[in-house]
C-alpha cells in the first residue's frame, strides 16, 4: 500500500539561536510556519545578541550536534532541510553524514560568512569545510555577493556582468544549484541571478526603503525550504520565496523591535 502525501510537510533548520528573534533559528521557524511548512530545528550555536550586534557566540560541540539530528530524523520524516552558519570542519562533517545517511529530498545551504559589516565570520578552515563537506550535499547554495567572493576567494563583483562572471566558478563548486544574491549592488533594484545547470535566470524585485534588514538571508533561504516542501520546482520556490520576503520587508515598519537593525514582518500576511 502506498503512503498518502503529508498536506502538511515538514521542514528542518539547522542553525544558531538568535535571542532578539530576527534571525537564526527563530526566524527559519517564524518562516516555515507563515508559509505552511510544519518546523523543526537543530541548534548550532547559542549567541547573545540583538538588533544592535552580537555580544557572544557559544557553539553547541559537534557531538551533540550530531545527537540533536540523528534523534530528530530516527523520528520525522523531513521533506526539506536549511543549513545555516557552520563555523567548523568538525560540525561541517556531522551535519553531512547525518544528512547524506537519511537525505531529505532537499537540502538548501545559506553560507553565512560575512556579517553585515563586513567582517567574515569564520575562519579559512570554516570556509574550507562548508566549501568542501556542504556545498556538493546541497540543491541549492545561496550566497550574497560577499559570501560568493569568499567562496571563490575572488573580488567582490559590482555590477550584473560580474554575477555573471561568477557563474562558472560557482558551477564548479559542485552544488545543485546556485542562488547569487545582488542585494549588495548599488541601485534602486535587488536582483537575484539563479544559475541552473548551463541556464542563467534574472529574478528581479525592487530595493525596499527599510532599515529593518536583520535576517535576510536567513529568511529568504528558509522561505525557498518550505515552499520546496510544499512541492514547488525549485524556479517556482525561489521566485515565490522573493516575493514573500519582498512583502515582508515592505510591512516590516509595523513592528517596533529593538534600536538597531529590526527584523522583518514574518507574519505580515497574519497580523
């Protein structure tokens, strides 16, 4: 007999915890849960932090990393999987081999690597790991322009005709496929270059006037997660994922979190 379909799909984030709720875990969850996908999670990292800056990292060992996830999947089946910020060969390892023993049917990995600042989060064997272990494991890559120029260890491209540039260099890292975030660009636009095989796709969206930027990248990967749980194509995941977080972006004035960089409206369909 065959099994019927969840209607409701289950989705898993793997990440660090942000107390302030804008990124991270909490806001994987918030996303899952907004688009319909139910949300489970493992934490990789416990930080202090708020809209303003992180005070303190304190990673989860590695072991127990592995624990948290080989419970989780010995009891839900996940239909699509988001892997955040991994500061560490060792963790990059586990998370792997968990996976690549029970795959979901998708995996998208959001390199987090540079801060909004910046500053590169992790070192060059942590870039090394996530280039190495996760990227060739993942459906889908989504780096910003930043991140993209760390994996490759090339400038930082400033215009359209440098993300195309990169396309075969991020072809190469082995990955499904490849989401270049050029939110980083100058201009009025926030245009995406999704990189598919030999096909080179244009996601265009306006540039929202709002300061409220925290989480980001946290949530536009983990809106494409579920909308691929949910039994979208992987173009139709991350077209409808954009539009989603543009939406949220746009109501995110409504909210009134924090002095720094507020989050967005991840129920603004809600209340």
């Amino acid at each position: 007999m065959m099994a019927h379909p969840r209607l409701i799909p289950n989705s898993l984030t793997i990440a660090g915890s942000d107390p302030g709720g804008g990124a991270g875990i909490q806001a994987d969850l918030k996303t899952f849960s907004a688009l319909g996908s139910y949300g489970t999670s493992v934490i990789t990292a416990l930080t202090a932090q708020n809209t303003r800056g992180v005070a303190g990292v304190h990673p989860v060992p590695a072991d127990f990393i592995g624990a948290q996830l080989d419970t989780l999947l010995d009891d839900i089946d996940i239909d699509a999987v988001k892997v955040g910020m991994v500061a560490s060969r060792q963790v990059a390892e586990v998370i792997r081999d968990a996976l690549a023993a029970r795959r979901p049917r998708w995996v998208v990995l959001d390199p987090v690597m540079v801060a909004k600042s910046g500053d590169t989060l992790v070192d060059d064997a942590g870039i090394a790991a996530v280039r190495d272990c996760l990227v060739p494991l993942a459906d889908l890559i989504t780096p910003n322009l930043p991140e993209a120029a760390v994996l490759l260890d090339r400038p930082v491209p400033q215009d359209r005709g440098g993300m195309e540039a990169m396309a075969p260099a991020l072809r190469a890292l082995s990955a499904g496929a490849v989401l270049l975030k050029g939110g980083h660009l100058r201009g009025e636009a926030c245009p995406d270059l999704l990189i598919t095989g030999e096909r080179l796709r244009w996601l265009e969206g306006p540039r929202i006037d709002t300061g409220n930027l925290h989480g980001t990248g946290c949530t536009l990967s983990s809106a494409i997660t579920a909308r691929l749980a949910l039994g979208d194509t992987l173009p139709d995941a991350v077209t409808a994922a954009k539009a989603w977080l543009s939406r949220a972006l746009d109501q995110s004035h409504r909210l009134d979190v924090g002095q720094g960089h507020g989050p967005v409206h991840h129920f603004h369909a809600w209340w």
